[in-house]
C-alpha cells in the first residue's frame, strides 16, 4: 500500500487472480421475465442479443447475472423463493418497489438519459426526486453486488440505468475489476452539460477500468465531457485518474449471426413464409421492426411510405409495408403520445390508400416468436432501418444474417451506430424524408446482382464480428488495461521503497536534491505566477536544505524563482539549465549556456499570430525559450490551436536549429542542447554524492532523470511513463515523503 493512503481507500492492481476469481454481469433486466400467474410466479427467458452473447459467460464456473427481474415483488416469502429458483439459473435479482421503478427506471433512466443521450432534449424532465432514486437503486444494485463479490472478482455492469455503480463498487471493492459498457448513445458535451447532475454521472461510470461504447464518436464525446466537467485529463483512449488508468473504447456488438442464418433456413420458418406470403400476395414488402420509442423514427417512416405512394402511384397495390411495433415503457407519457400518434398515421394512410385486395402498411403492437420474426426478416424484399439515433441497431444486423439467398435491400440511417460497418446499406439521413423516399424507390428497383454484392459484403463482416467476438474482444480488453494499470503502479513508492530511501539517505553524508517546481512541490495555478510557495513549503525546503543540498530545478524564469526562494540555503536552476544560482554565493545568477536569441523575433510574431485567435492564451518570454500557454483557453479550441501551432513551428524550428516540445498546457520552442539533465550533470560534476534523489512531473524532467547516476532515486509525479525509477501520486505525497525525510 503507498505509505500516503494509509487510511484511505486504495488501488491495487494486482493481476495475478486467485483460481476463485469469478464474472459477476450485472444489468438492470435479468434475461429473465418475472410474470405473475395465477398467484404463482413464472420465469420466462429472454432471447435478447446480449443475453445470447453473454450465456457463455454466466452459465460457466461461480459465475452470475444481478439484476431486476422485471416485476415487483413485496412477500417476503415469494422473494425467497424467487431467489432459491434463480439461483439454480445462475442469476440473483435485486428487487425494486413500484416507486423504484416509477422514478428510477421510467423516471430518471427513460425520462432524463434516454432522451438527453438521444439528443430528444425536449423531452427531458429533471426532477430531483428522480435523481435521489435513481442514487437510490444504483446503492441497491451496489449492495446486491457486494454480498456476491470477492475482492479480485471481474464485475461487467451494463447501460445507462446504472451508470453510477462503477465508483460506488470501486469505493467498497477497490481492487475489483470493473467494467462498463454503455448501449445507447453518448452524446455531445453540449448536450451533456444540461443535466444537474452530470458531474457525479461521469463520475461514476469512471470508477470502472474499462469504459465501452458501440462506436468510436460515443467515446469521443464520453472523452471530451469527462475533460470538461470532471477535469481529468485523457489521451489516447486513457483517463488519467487520480490514481490510476482507465481505458475508453470502441466495441461494436454484433449479433449471433449463425443463430439467424440457420433459423431463417429452417423448415419451420420457410412454412411460416409460405404461410405469410399466400395471406400478402406477391407484391414487394418493406419491413421496419422496433420497439416503440421516439427514438426509432417511427411515425417518420409511414410520412416517407405515404411520399413514396403519392410520388410512384405506380407502386400503389405493388408494395407494403410489415411494420412491427414491440411495446415498450407505455406508462411513459412522451411513449403513450408516440403510440397514438403510430395508431393515427397508420389510420390515415390505410383509409387513403387501401383496396379491396391491398393493404399499405400491416401494422402489429406486438412481439413475435423468433421463427415469425425470422419468416419477416426472411421473406421482405428492403428492410427500412431508420432510427432518427441509436446506439447500435440490431434489427439490420439480424436481417441481413437472415438473407441466406442474399438478396434484399438495407436501408439504413447515418445515425445508427450500425452505419459504421454496414457500409454496404442504402445509407440515409432520416431527416431527409425526399432521401429517404429516393432510396427506398433505388431499393425496390435494384438489381439482384448487386443486392447479393451488398448483402454478401455485409454477411462476411456481420459473421466475423458476432455477439460472441465482441465479448471475447470486450474481456481481453479488460485483462489489457489492469496489466496496464499493474505495469504503472508497480513503480509505486509504497513503504517499502519509502523505508529504503529513508535509510539509505539516514547512512548518506552527502546527499543531494533535485526537485522540480511546478507539479512537483506545488500544484497548478490558473495562472502561473500565482503558485507561490506557501509557508509550509518554505519550511519543507528549509528543513530539508539543513540535512542536504537542495537543488530547485525548474524552468521558471530565474527573477520569479530568485524571488521565492530568496534567503533559502538552496541551488536553483532557472530556464531548463540556462541559469544557475549556487547557494551561500553573494553573486547574481550565473549564466550556464550561451544563448543565441536571434531566431526570437520570428518566432514570436508567428506566437502573437496564435495568440491574437485564441482568447485567453499568452506568450512567456524566457531567455532561452518562448512560451505559448493555453492553460486559461476554451477546452478543446486550446488543444486545437496548440496543434496547429505545433506544426507551423516544427516546420521553422528546423531552419532555426530549434526543438519544439509539448508541456502541460504549454508549447515551448528552444535550443535543443539547454535542458534539465545537462544542468544537473554540471552541478553535480566533480562532487561526489552518495544518495541522489530527483523528483518531477513532466518530460523537461525526464531529461533530468536521464542524467541520474545509476544509484540514484528518480520519481515522477502522476502515472505516466517515465524514465524515473518509481511514481508517485501527486505533489502532495512529494510533500509528504520529503517531510517524512527531514523527520
Ligand atoms: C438497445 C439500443 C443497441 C424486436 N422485435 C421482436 C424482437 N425484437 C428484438 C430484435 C433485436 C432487439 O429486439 C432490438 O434491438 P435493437 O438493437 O434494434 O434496439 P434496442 O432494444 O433499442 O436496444 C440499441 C442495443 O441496445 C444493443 O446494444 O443496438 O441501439 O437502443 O434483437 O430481434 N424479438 C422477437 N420478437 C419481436 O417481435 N423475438
């Protein structure tokens, strides 16, 4: 354990787990349906796509699926039961009462997030009574956990309903491995940063190790709202937290593709097909299959059908639509409004256009059998797939496996996070409702060449990338980031390495310091003349610099380190190695390097250029160096312009023999041959030193760490990858282990 976190919950990656080690899924249904019948309860399965996916996974070894089973239960006696009867299927229910699932589930869940992530703002409701049962059930999910988990058990919780049980596990379980992965949506910052309480969601979810959404844009925005509202900073995929790594990705789910191809093949549904198409006739179908939700495009659909018919009256008796609505979250107001609305337009457009002998749209509220619902996917000419958003989609995955003789026509919407592999579909912006009309009329009318091309493109890739790779990609991925998450932590200065410093700088008569200024001894401020040292550290330097030679090496300008640290039995090196100021020594700064400065005035104006763009950046001046901070500039245009300007300079540093680098919130352009570690080397030079011990927190330190001598102790500040020889939490545990050594 680090020394500092004695009394505080703490990380620990180990990744050796014990042969006990289980999976415990957790999501908010059970794939299970409770249902009351005669006084008795029944369980019927669910045969969702996850649930397919996932079988494999609960049904083996210890491991289990928590969650609701999908109805309220109050008998104490009947929840026993229940619970001894789904411990046989492997699952463990967490019971909610009726207000539970009024404000949790239809509540805060369907009536705040569903729409927020859908970018459906105008139906999003905030009430904080919502919001304290949905914390509220996140902790009863998190409790029914807790009875179930073992320390090093791998916990993968699913969707936005509990999207705060991430870090209330972590907060109890700290060395669980956590996963999360969100189905829908995850939308824009901008839409984010409406609802109250936005902060402690993202919080949440980042007490997982691993984040997953279906595409790479969710995690994109997921990235850009958690720099924004929680302040972490993230790279690459990864979130710096506090005291580890998390890791943010993209994992397209797919379906069980040879379930749907071989049903579709089956005597069963083929009978069904035969069944249906004598009752339809022989004309064209269309078919659109979804639960009922705002968010699928709905009503959306039969306007484009009815455009379709009024523009082609040729297609009049030719084509219909087979539109499936599966009832969904009806005690929803904005759903109830929805269903009628359905029920109106499909009134109106049959009483307009039907004939004795045809019908335009066969519209059923209810939900199919697998074997009916593979005849529909089976027996339709062009699936129209056009949700106004959604996280995935699986109804166009399900049926282009199901186009065994691979004809039929995908039409698909751009806002489907499907669009991003079936690039083989018709694609359309369902806000485009001439678009929309326009290619369902190329659909209907292509031929069967290129629908077999199409579909045969889309089979190929909807095979490799089933529900079953996706867990397989889904969990190495989390072995992935613990080992990474091991890798860096195992650096830590634990008491161990903090007894051993101890003693070995105890036994030293000559030690000496290299301790960098910002990040290291202080943290950061707004703006950087701000971040005086306080009395505490005045104290600590002095301390320390009674026991051993303190070198304060920096690259602040040497005026503002000369004024801090004045009278301070200290070295400073100011400017990365330009100056040096030795201790006891009555003169002024030395100047350790040449500087040629001419190549400044180019530089600069091309700086101001930059700076004149973006509000809240400025330039400072060092002798050496010019730099550019965008520390008080609008998250993300900062890092936009910083790379723009990185790469005009990179392009003029080499005509001036320059090096640009990249700091924290700073682009800084120098010579190359003035750094931290040639400092270092020539104030070390001719002494002889038997404890050395550098501390910093960003690359200008790592050339410090580079010059250490073999026996040294290097330690960089957060966990990054470092050259140092350990890591160390943040500068308050540099404080912490100084003082420790003046003790
Ligand atoms: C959420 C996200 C994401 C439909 N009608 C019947 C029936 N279904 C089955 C389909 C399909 C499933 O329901 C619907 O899945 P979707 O993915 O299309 O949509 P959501 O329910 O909104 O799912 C979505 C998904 O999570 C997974 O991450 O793709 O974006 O919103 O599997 O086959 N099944 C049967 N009869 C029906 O009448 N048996």
């Amino acid at each position: 354990m680090p020394f500092w976190m004695e009394n505080e919950f703490h990380p620990c990656f180990s990744t050796t787990k014990s042969p006990m080690a289980k999976t415990i899924i957790v999501s908010n249904r059970l794939p299970i349906s409770l249902r009351h019948r005669n006084g008795k309860f029944e369980f019927k399965p669910s045969a969702g796509g996850l649930a397919t996916g996932l079988d494999s996974i609960y049904k083996s070894g210890e491991n289990i699926w928590i969650g609701w089973p999908g109805n309220t239960v109050d008998d104490a006696e009947q929840r026993a039961e229940i619970i001894i009867e789904l411990h046989a299927l492997k699952m463990a229910p967490v019971f909610l009462s009726k207000e539970d699932v009024e404000q949790f589930y239809e509540g805060f869940s369907n009536e705040t997030l569903w729409p927020a992530f859908h970018y459906f703002t105008q139906y999003m409701i905030y009430n904080p009574d919502h919001w304290d049962a949905y914390v509220r059930v996140n902790q009863k999910f998190c409790e029914a956990i807790v009875k179930k988990a073992d320390p090093d058990d791998t916990i993968w919780i699913h969707d936005y309903q509990l999207m705060l049980l991430p870090q209330m596990l972590r907060e109890i379980l700290p060395e669980a491995t956590i996963a999360f992965f969100q189905h829908i949506p995850f939308p824009s910052y901008e839409i984010i940063r409406m609802i109250p309480w936005r902060k402690e969601i993202l919080e949440g979810v980042c007490g997982a190790d691993l984040i997953g959404f279906h595409t790479y844009d969710d995690m994109r925005h997921f990235l850009s709202a958690v720099g924004r509202i929680t302040g972490m900073s993230g790279q690459s995929g990864y979130i710096q937290a506090e005291n580890r790594i998390i890791n943010v990705d993209s994992f397209p789910m797919g379906i069980d593709y040879h379930k749907f191809a071989k049903q579709a093949k089956s005597r069963k549904t083929q009978n069904i097909v035969k069944d249906f198409r004598q009752k339809v006739g022989d004309q064209k179908l269309l078919l659109t299959i979804d639960r009922l939700d705002y968010s699928k495009g709905i009503p959306q659909r039969i306007h484009v059908f009815d455009q379709l018919l009024q523009q082609h009256k040729e297609l009049r008796g030719k084509v219909s639509m087979i539109m499936v609505v599966v009832p969904s979250r009806d005690r929803v107001q904005s759903y109830k409004e929805l269903k009628e609305e359905i029920d109106l337009l499909v009134g109106r457009i049959n009483s307009e256009y039907s004939t004795l002998d045809w019908v335009p749209v066969h519209y059923f509220y209810r939900s199919f059998p697998f074997e009916e619902l593979s005849a529909f996917y089976s027996m339709s000419d062009v699936a129209l797939v056009t949700p106004l958003r959604d996280g995935m989609n699986l109804v166009c995955k399900e049926f282009v496996a199901s186009k065994t003789n691979q004809t039929g026509v995908l039409i698909l919407s751009e806002m489907a996070g499907a669009s991003k592999e079936l690039q083989d579909a018709i694609l359309v912006n369902p806000n485009d409702r001439q678009g929309v009309v326009d290619a369902i009329y190329e659909g209907l009318s292509m031929k069967e060449s290129e629908q077999k091309l199409r579909i045969k493109a889309m089979q190929e890739s909807l095979k490799k990338y089933d529900v079953f790779q996706w867990v397989k990609v889904f969990m190495d991925r989390v072995e992935h980031v613990k080992e990474k998450q091991a890798e860096l932590t195992s650096k830590d200065v634990d008491a161990k390495v903090l007894n051993e410093i101890q003693s070995s700088f105890k036994k030293a008569t000559n030690p000496i310091f290299f301790l960098d200024y910002d990040g290291t001894l202080t943290g950061f401020t707004a703006n950087p003349q701000d971040a005086v040292p306080d009395a505490e550290l005045k104290k600590l330097v002095k301390d320390l610099s009674s026991k051993a030679q303190v070198v304060i090496i920096s690259g602040r300008d040497k005026d503002t380190l000369g004024k801090w640290f004045k009278g301070q039995n200290i070295d400073m090196i100011a400017e990365h190695g330009v100056w040096v100021h030795r201790k006891g020594q009555k003169t002024d700064w030395e100047l350790y390097a040449e500087i040629d400065d001419t190549w400044k005035d180019d530089i600069r104006n091309v700086m101001e250029y930059y700076v004149l763009r973006t509000p809240g950046a400025f330039i400072e001046e060092k002798h050496h160096s010019l730099v550019w901070h965008y520390r008080k500039v609008e998250s993300g245009l900062g890092d936009l312009r910083m790379r723009e300007l990185f790469s005009h300079l990179k392009y003029m540093a080499r005509g001036h023999n320059l090096q640009v680098l990249e700091g924290n919130m700073v682009l800084e352009i120098k010579r190359p041959d003035i750094n931290k570690g040639r400092a270092a080397t020539s104030l070390m030079k001719g002494h002889e030193f038997d404890f050395v011990l550098a501390i910093g927190d960003d690359w200008t330190d790592e050339d410090t760490f580079k010059a250490m001598p073999k026996n040294a102790y290097s330690i960089r500040v957060g966990y990054a990858y470092t050259q140092a020889n350990y890591n160390i939490k943040s500068f308050k545990q540099v404080r912490q282990l100084l003082h420790k050594l003046t003790q």
